[in-house]
C-alpha cells in the first residue's frame, strides 16, 4: 500500500480548496476592476469627467453641462492607465486615487 499517514495527507486537501477559494477572490476582483472598478475620471484643467447614470452607462460630461453624455472618451496615454487624455482640452492628466 502506498498510502502513508502523516499530517501532511490531512491538511492538503484544506489548503487546496483555501487556495482555490482565494484564487476565484482574486479573478473576481480583477474581473470587478476590469468592469468597473476604475476611478471616474476627472480633468483638472477644463472639468471635463466621467459620469455613470442610474443604468450604469458611463459618460463624459463637461463641467458646464454635467450629466449630459458628450459621446467623447478618455483615452489612457499608457498602459498602467497612469496618464490620461482629455478629449475637452487635449491635455495629459494623472487622476487622483490610482493604487
Ligand atoms: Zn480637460
């Protein structure tokens, strides 16, 4: 027989499903991230931000007209998502609260 009692043979399968659970967290959270989890953001310079309506839609409104979807868009300069565009003034922006 090659079954070999230890406290090894006990605690494994715990750790696994611990890992499993952990590993599902982590793909929902980055799937939340993906979906909606980035920061609305803002221009600093002409006001110019992304709104989300009752239904989830995201917008980018201007600071005159808030609430009122212009159909421009934000445009990440970067990878990281570090240095935005905005399509109001052209100028680069880092928003505010990014990890
Ligand atoms: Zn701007």
């Amino acid at each position: 027989m090659d079954f070999l009692p230890s406290d090894e043979s006990h605690i494994d399968p715990l750790r696994d499903l611990a890992e499993q659970v952990e590993n599902y967290r982590r793909q929902a959270e980055h799937l939340g991230r993906l979906m909606n989890g980035r920061a609305l953001l803002e221009c600093p310079a002409c006001g110019m931000h992304e709104d989300e309506l009752a239904d989830m839609t995201r917008i980018v409104a201007t600071e005159e007209m808030p609430g009122k979807d212009t159909g421009l868009c934000f445009a990440a300069m970067d990878d990281e998502e570090a240095t935005w565009w905005c399509p109001g003034c052209g100028q680069p922006f880092s928003p505010h609260g990014l990890p």
